[in-house]
C-alpha cells in the first residue's frame, strides 16, 4: 500500500460535514466527527498525509454556506451535482450507495415514480436529489424536513407517502427508531448516491492527493467500516445479549451481501455496455439509440418537451472506401465519431446507426436548435483533414417529433430529409 508525503500547507486542510446524517457522519456531543464517512475520511487523510481540521457547524446547510465562503476548504461526503460544480471540484467517489424508495407496509411496490398521480414525497431539506426528482417527476408532490428522522417520521404517521433515501440511511434508520410500519417499495434507475469528497475550486493537488488515496481503499475495506456503524437495536423483552450477537451477524450479512451485490452490479453493468457499443466508434451502437429513442419519445410527450434526431451520412464513402482502403475508411469513421463528440451537448445521445450512418438524440431541443447543431458537426468535418490527407463531408437530415410520431415514423421523416440533402448536392443539413 502507498503512502504520500504530506502536502505543503501552512496549516491543516479544513474540512465540514453534515453534523447529522447519520450513519453516514455526525458531530458527537464531544464535537468530535463520527460515522461511516468520519472513518472513511480518516483512512484517506492518513494515506494521503494530509493534516485535518473539522470545522463545526449546526446543520447541513452551514456547511455548505462554510464551504462556499471559503471558510472550509472541502466538504466530507456528497453528491455531485451541476449547481455545486460550479464552485466545487469532485474526488472519485468515497462510497457507493442506491436510493430507495421507502413507504409504509400497506403501501403497493413502486416501479415508476412517473406513473404515480396525487403522491407525496418528503426529503430532508438541502439534498442532492430534491431538484432531481421536482425536475424528473413534477408529478409528485415534494415536501421537506429538517431531519432524516422527520421524513420517515412522515411516511410512518401518514404525513407523507414516501421518501427516497439511501438504503444505508434507510436500514439503519428504520431499524434505530423502531418504524416496522416502513418498507423499501422500489428503486429509482440512475439515483444511486455516488458519494464524494467536494473540493472548492484552485484546490488541483489536493483533489489529485485525495484521489490516489481514496483508489486503496477496496471493496472489503469499505464493507468492514460500514459494517461498524450499521447495527439492529430491538426493543423487546428477549435477552439484550443475544439481540446484539444476532444483529451484529445479520448486519455482517447485510453489509457483505450489499457490497457483493454491487461488485457484480458494476460487472453486470460494464456486460451491458459493451453489448451496447460499437466496437469501432466507442459510440453507442443501434440497440443502444433504439433504447433511449423508446425512453426519450414518450418521456418528451408527457410533459410536452421538444425531441428531435438527426441522421447523418458521410458523403461518398464507398469512394473513399475504393480510393483509400477499407482500414482508411474506418479510420475516417473513428475521426467523424470523434468530431460528434467534440461538437455535442452534454445532453445529445450520440450512436453509429450502420455503417457510414451515424443518429444523434436531442432531448429538449426544436427544429431550429437541432439545425444549429446539425451544421456545426457538418462544417467541423468539411473543415477537418483527416487520415486520408483529404476532406470529406457529411450530410444531415433532421426531424422533430410531433405528438403522433413514433420512433419509425420519425426515422423514417429524417431519412427522407437526409435523402433531400443529398440529392441537392450533398454537405448540406435539411430539415423535415
């Protein structure tokens, strides 16, 4: 295992946290940090060698306000977020953790979010996924709290429907305060918390720093500290002795079970990549557009948001393909697919449909907006010399869906532009 000298720093790195959140971090009665995070932080900082100085504050948002004034220099253990990016640089992330949907027992299963009408859900106040979840689901009712405790205090008394938390909050919670009226009903795809060390901006060595260390932390490390601070308290009349052994052995269950669980999530997911990846491009391949075209339409016609394609073709590349050599063919390929990637939104989904076809997805964006990316991706590559020495260009068709369209009917209109556009001469982008 590596360690590093301490950076140069004319006192220790100040730090905040959220003062309760637990069992992810508190502060304790003697101020001292404690919890999942507070371990995690102290293996980092030691690897790291670096010199730590907790900053106290009464509540989350203090340590946040801390943060942003320069008061402390990085924050324990968060959510990145496009907000907090703006004035905070991320490590990799600490500890992994999903979100769960928690409701009472006699609540049904939840398996869409976006399916439920006339549903509350309460947060703790200043969240990460608060603005997420108004943004994804203004089908929900939001209400917020001050406390974890106060929102599943909500959902136990019927205040409220549900809330989504961490599964970690959520176990150790249920289980401390006795809620057996509570279940976990679902879990909502891409909410996992990927919990990190926020740095503030200009800090880049120590972010470096903090990254090499937090990359020897394992698997097995990280289940063991959690496994400290996640324990089952029952109150019943039954031997507190043996309580405690059977819940010490159902929380090493939990925990190496959990742990386990999202090693072979992460390998099941990296499967699901590579079959969604074309090999050539690294771009997503036509099972991976037909996947999100099948979400992204009827997401765009629920809430009546603009969605539009566009289908590119390199001009004359059986020519190029004759002239040059197929492996020069793929080469011009990969350097198209690199081109899209530079001239994208972070928003666009881009694939290779087949062959010298490549489909861009535009969630959010009309005819008009669509034009403008369209033409900046064709004048990128008309002005790009590529592996062949020479310039080769693209023509685009663009279509935008309108509330009766499915997704071959609006393949079918960008194809037929994409037709017009070569047909009136080809390095050319026309709209349906």
């Amino acid at each position: 295992m590596l360690f590093w000298p301490a950076l140069t720093l004319a006192e220790p790195v100040r730090f905040c946290v959220d003062p309760d959140w637990p069992p992810y971090e508190i502060i304790d009665e003697h101020g001292r940090h404690q919890g999942i995070a507070a371990d995690l932080l102290r293996v980092i900082a030691d690897r790291a060698g670096l010199e730590l100085s907790l900053v106290r504050t009464a509540n989350w948002q203090e340590s946040l306000n801390a943060a942003e004034d320069g008061r402390c220099q990085f924050l324990s253990f968060l959510n990145a977020t496009p907000a907090r990016a703006e004035w905070l640089d991320f490590t990799k992330p600490v500890f992994v953790d999903p979100n769960v949907i928690v409701t009472r027992e006699d609540h049904a299963l939840v398996s869409d979010l976006a399916a439920m009408t006339r549903e509350t859900l309460v947060l703790p106040k200043g969240t990460s996924v608060e603005e997420r979840l108004r943004r994804d689901f203004p089908n929900l009712s939001i209400l917020t709290t001050e406390t974890e405790a106060e929102a599943f205090a909500m959902v136990s008394g019927r205040q409220a429907d549900m809330t989504l938390r961490s599964l970690t909050v959520a176990v150790y919670t249920i289980k401390k305060e006795g809620w057996f009226n509570l279940k976990v009903s679902g879990q909502v795809p891409g909410y996992d918390n990927l919990l990190r060390i926020g740095v503030r901006r200009g800090n880049d060595a120590l972010v470096e720093r903090l990254n090499q260390a937090i990359a020897t932390i394992d698997v097995q490390e990280r289940a063991a500290i959690a496994n400290r601070h996640v324990s089952i308290t029952v109150r019943t009349g039954v031997d507190p002795v043996l309580v405690r052994n059977l819940g010490a052995i159902f929380g090493v269950i939990l925990i190496t079970s959990f742990f386990w669980a999202l090693k072979l999530k992460a390998v099941n997911a990296e499967l699901k990549r590579l079959s969604l990846t074309d090999r050539l491009t690294s771009l997503g391949n036509r099972a991976f557009l037909n996947d999100h075209m099948a979400a992204e339409i009827p997401r765009c016609k629920r809430y009546s948001r603009p969605f539009s394609i566009i289908l590119l073709d390199l001009d004359y590349f059986k020519a190029i393909n004759d002239r040059f050599g197929h492996l020069a063919g793929d080469q011009v390929l990969v350097a198209f697919a690199a081109i899209m990637r530079a001239q994208a939104r972070q928003s666009d989904i881009l694939g290779r449909w087949g062959g010298e076809e490549f489909l861009v997805l535009c969630p959010d964006t009309n005819q008009e907006q669509a034009v403008v990316l369209g033409e900046r991706i064709r004048q990128a590559m008309a002005s790009h010399v590529g592996p062949t020495s020479c310039h080769h260009t693209v023509s685009a068709g663009i279509a935008t869906l309108r509330h009766t369209d499915t997704a071959d009917t609006l393949l079918a209109m960008a194809d037929q532009a994409l037709y017009q556009a070569k047909a009136l001469g080809r390095n050319r982008v026309v709209a349906a």
